[in-house]
C-alpha cells in the first residue's frame, strides 16, 4: 500500500484482471498473436483490424492502433488466424464480402496499417466465410456461416478442394488426425467429416446436456473440445470432449459440467499446453469462456478447470478443481479468450474492450489461498491512498456520453 512517498507492488499476486478500452465499435471479434509483442483483433461491423502493441517485460497492453482493413468498411472481418505456412502473417475472413485474405501485420510498426498479401473470393455455392484455420502446410477449413458448409482450401493455389453442406450454422471448425469437426450453432449439433473416406454425419446434442455447441478447438491431446452455449434462459456449465471410440472407431462425446457455475453459457475456451506436457498427457487445464452473449442473465467470466485421471479408471478424465475470474465489466458479451505469454487477453463483443487477466491464476503454481487474492479482495481498487485521473481527450470521452444518453 500507500506509505506516503512510494507505492509498493504486491508479490505473487493470484488473479489481477486489468480491462483495456479498444477503438470503439458495436462489435469486437477475434484475437490472435503475432509473435511476443503484438495482437491482432478483428471489429466486424466496421471491418476494422486493431494492432495492440505489449510491453515487452509484463506483456500487458501498451497501445492500440485501429485500421480499416482492405480500405472499405463494408466487408466484415471477422474470423483471424496466425499462420504457421506463412510465420508472421495472418488470415482474415471477410464474412459480409465472401473472401479470404492473408495479411502482413507489419508487426515492427505500431502505426502502419496491415498489408494485403493474398485474397481469394470464395466461388458459389460458399457464403459468408467465419472461422478460419489451417491445417498442415497447404490446406486451410473455413465454416462458412450463411451458406451452411464447411469448406477445404488449398492456400498454395487458393482453390476450394472441396465443401460439405450441413445444418445452420456453422461456426467454428477443428480439424484432428481422422476427423474434421465443426460446431453449429442452432441445430445444437456437431458436423463430422471422416477424413478418409470423406463420409460427413452429424451428432445432436442431448438436450439433457444443453444447447448450442460453440467454442471448437482441437486441444493439446489430439482430441476435440468445445462448449456449450446455451439458449436465452440461460446455459448448464457444460463442455465436452470428441474422442475416438476404441471399438466402434467413431466420434465420442466425454461430457463434463462445472459444479461452481452450473447456469453458466460458455462460448470459448484455451488450453494450458504446459500442464499437459509436464504432466506426459496425464492432466489438463483449460480456461473455459463464460458470456452473456446468449443470455443477459449469464456470468461474464473465465473458469479454470483442472482435469485429471480418475484415480478408479486412469483412462477417464474427472474434474478435479475449478476457479473463477469474474469479467469486471458485465452484460459485455465475452467473446474470445486467448492464452498469451504469462496471461489471458478476453475480448469483450459489445464493450469495446479488451481484458487482460494475470498473476498464478494463469501461470501456476495453482494455489487456492483466497487471502492473497488481490482482486476478489478489492476487486479494481488502486493500491495508493491518493489516484490521479488524467484528463480524457474529447475524442474518447464522446463516445461514452453518446452511449449513456442512449441508455438512458
């Protein structure tokens, strides 16, 4: 605390959620790093890019800088990838514009909008490109939400290879060694595509389970995991994992529910590689996304959850431990969480903002010491007996007059 004359820092602090104010815009997207010191965000209704530059010692954000990608305003970025074929560079989906680009942030400079590199319009039938990810070093998966398929691209020649209709709609894809899953959002199922013999199906999801599978990653154990959304009554803390049945060599859904937040609607999640690699694929901690994107009535928050074998069955997973990080700001739409260097980035869809979340909550060791957790304590509180609000330029303090009148 504040002695008087010096502020002194609070050492291994367990969770510290700092909220940063992006650009402002209806909606904010996606998050991905390029390299140590750089994100990219996508803004969708603005078809904005935001480069955010971050401290090279603590790697919280320094600077934000906003371009107008492609240069119309039009064309709907939202889905973004960095990619491994091209190191440096990333992908962008421009869903209202059918296209793909590959950009180069220029990561070296903070005010230097991104450069165009590549772009490819996606051919009829394929509307509406969401979610990008490559796969190997020649193919990229894309869902395309408005046409309902999910489409193979070979980058090398930007050729559509091949595409699948499926149920609405599409969100997200993930791609494993014998499957290709991808998640749609309101007929609440999963798309699979058996890679070799190209056969596609569909899993519905139980309704005893939820609702709305979202969130689709392939994680650090070759499987697929994603989350449960919900409807507008609200979620059930539920996420699952795709695994490959050992004696009918097809897709099976291992369910899992929190028991700290069993009303929660989750829409994102990430893994901790580190704990699955120092535990020889034995453990696993994932940050599961809690928003009100589905619901005002749900929690905007990250969960944490550690899974490990069950001590009666080593080849089944159980849940071990949860925590929670509670978003300062609520009713904010939680839209993406990332895990980056020492913390976690959330961006927040209808705030503007974007959360960084620090401290061994992220980073271990895991302790469960609630006395040295600063911010359930005091939650955002300066840690000095005198606060010093800088004047605000006009440019940014408009906007949020302009959002209060509207509220009121």
């Amino acid at each position: 605390m504040d002695n008087g004359n010096s502020i002194v820092p609070i050492v291994g602090i367990q969770k510290k959620v700092s909220e940063y104010a992006l650009p402002a815009t209806v909606q904010t997207h996606e998050v991905v790093p390029i390299g140590d010191e750089l994100l990219l965000i996508t803004q969708q209704e603005c078809n904005g890019i935001i480069k955010v530059a971050l401290d090279p010692v603590t790697g919280s954000p320094t600077f934000a800088s906003k371009f107008t990608l492609d240069g119309s305003t039009y064309q709907g970025a939202h889905g973004l990838r960095d990619s491994k074929a091209y190191p440096g560079y990333a992908w962008v989906t421009l869903q209202f514009d059918n296209s793909l680009l590959l950009i180069d942030p220029i990561a070296t400079q903070q005010n230097k909008p991104p450069r165009v590199e590549r772009r490819f319009r996606l051919p009829k039938p394929l509307r509406g490109p969401h979610v990008v990810i490559e796969d190997g070093s020649d193919y990229l998966w894309v869902t395309c939400k408005d046409s309902c398929h999910v489409a193979k691209v070979n980058h090398r020649e930007f050729a559509v290879v091949a595409y699948y209709p499926c149920s609405r709609r599409p969100i997200f894809v993930a791609p494993t060694d014998e499957y290709v899953y991808a998640s749609m959002d309101e007929s609440s199922r999963i798309f699979c595509l058996q890679r070799n013999t190209e056969v596609t199906f569909e899993i519905e999801i139980p309704t005893e389970k939820g609702s709305t599978p979202v969130g689709l990653i392939t994680g650090p154990d070759g499987n697929a995991w994603f989350v449960l959304l919900g409807n507008l009554k609200g979620g059930t803390g539920t996420f699952g994992r795709i695994s490959i049945n050992k004696v009918t060599n097809e897709p099976w859904i291992t369910w899992f529910h929190l028991t700290t937040a069993t009303t929660a609607g989750l829409l994102h999640l990430a893994f901790d590689n580190g704990v699955y690699h120092r535990s020889q694929g034995k453990n696993l901690k994932i940050w599961l996304l809690g928003s009100s994107i589905g619901s005002p009535a749900n929690i905007n928050a990250v969960f944490t959850v550690h899974l490990q074998p069950d001590p009666k069955n080593p080849e089944q997973l159980h849940l071990e431990k949860e925590e929670v990080i509670v978003l300062p700001t609520q009713s904010s739409m939680a839209h993406r969480v990332l895990k980056h260097r020492s913390g976690l980035f959330v961006t927040e869809l209808s705030a503007s903002v974007l959360a960084h979340i620090s401290g061994t909550a992220v980073w271990g060791p895991d302790r469960d010491d609630q006395a040295a957790d600063a911010y359930a304590l005091w939650g955002l509180g300066a840690l000095s007996n005198r606060v010093h609000y800088p004047n605000l330029p006009l440019a940014v303090a408009e906007p949020a007059l302009k959002r209060k009148k509207i509220l009121e």
